[in-house]
C-alpha cells in the first residue's frame, strides 16, 4: 500500500460517521437481519454515485485528475491489493462522497445491512482489480456486472468503463468497451 492515507480516510470516515450519528437512524439499529434488497439498492446507488464521481475525476480539470487520480493510474496492470491504493483526494471523490450520499439515499437500512452492503462493496472493488479471470466473469459480462477484464480495460485506456460493480451506466453513456474487442480474448488468457 503505497499510498496509506486513503485507507486511513475510509476508516475515519466510518468511524467519525458513526460516533457522531451522521447517518440515518435505521443505520445504528441492531434488529431485524440483512435485508438483501437494500444491500442491492447500495450496491446501485453507491456504484452510479461513483461512476459520476469517477468520470468527473478524469474529464472536470488535468489538475484534479493529476493530484486526485492520477496515482492509482500508475497501475496500468492493477493487482488484487491496488484496490485500495487510492490517494487522499480520490477516496474522498470518488468512495467517500459516493457512501455518504448511499446512505442518504437508501435510508431504511440497520446495522447488518449496512455491514453486508459494507464487506460486499470492498471484496467486490478488491476483485475488480485481481490479475484473475475468474470463472464467472463472462456470466457477470452478460448481465452487466463488473469483472476484473471490465477494469482492466479501463486501467489501460483510461476513458472507458468507469463503473465498478456495474457496466450498466457506461452502457447507457456510452463509455463501456469489451474486453474480448480489447485483447481477443479474456485479458490474462495465456498468460
């Protein structure tokens, strides 16, 4: 982890929003058990929100790109630990500001939902970013879900394939670029 400062903003960020009750009520509830509709409503809302915020990142000025970014580009070839290698300002952009509207969005969660939205999120990010094709990937593809080649596209061009979990919104504007059209083939075919 070269750049720690990301991670350790994530984890103010969870714990300052808790202590000082930042988030809808609901959130601090410890009844019910995980609603899974909800999970996937965060799952939605906090991919959008940072599909926006990612394409804002790379389009709105060179300077922001080049300070908030630009960094976690040094990956070219991103591996399963460079998920997390966000810069101060990107983590604030483009996972900060996207969980925190999340949460005023899908307003009705508790506790256990907001854990299972909370750990799915991270482990999904987490394998977008493996150097794996895992057997999935190409039923997720169909269904508009993202996978580890989806991003690596991006990671290579740049200007395609902002959505992380989903590929649903770079299909609607138009960003979205297959994998197979890249390479040919799944993108560690071979290797």
């Amino acid at each position: 982890l070269s750049q720690p400062g990301g991670f350790i903003l994530l984890g103010l960020y969870l714990t300052f929003t808790w202590i000082f009750d930042l988030l809808p009520p609901s959130y601090y509830s410890f009844s019910g058990g995980i609603q899974y509709t909800h999970v996937a409503l965060c799952l939605i809302c906090q991919d959008f929100v940072q599909f926006l915020m990612h394409h804002l990142e790379h389009v709105a000025h060179p300077k922001m790109y080049r300070i908030s970014h630009k960094p976690h580009h040094k990956f070219t070839n991103p591996k399963l630990f460079d998920a997390f290698d966000g810069s101060v300002p990107d983590t604030a952009i483009m996972i900060l500001t996207p969980l925190f509207v999340t949460a005023h969005v899908v307003r009705t969660c508790n506790v256990w939902t907001y854990m299972a939205f909370g750990s799915s999120y991270a482990n999904w990010l987490t394998l977008i970013h493996s150097e794996v094709t895992f057997p999935w990937e190409t039923a997720f593809r169909r269904l508009g879900l993202g996978t580890a080649a989806d991003h690596h596209v991006h990671h290579k061009f740049f200007k395609y394939n902002f959505g992380h979990l989903f590929m649903w919104f770079d299909w609607l504007a138009g960003t979205y670029r297959n994998p197979r059209e890249v390479w040919g083939k799944e993108f560690n075919e071979g290797v």
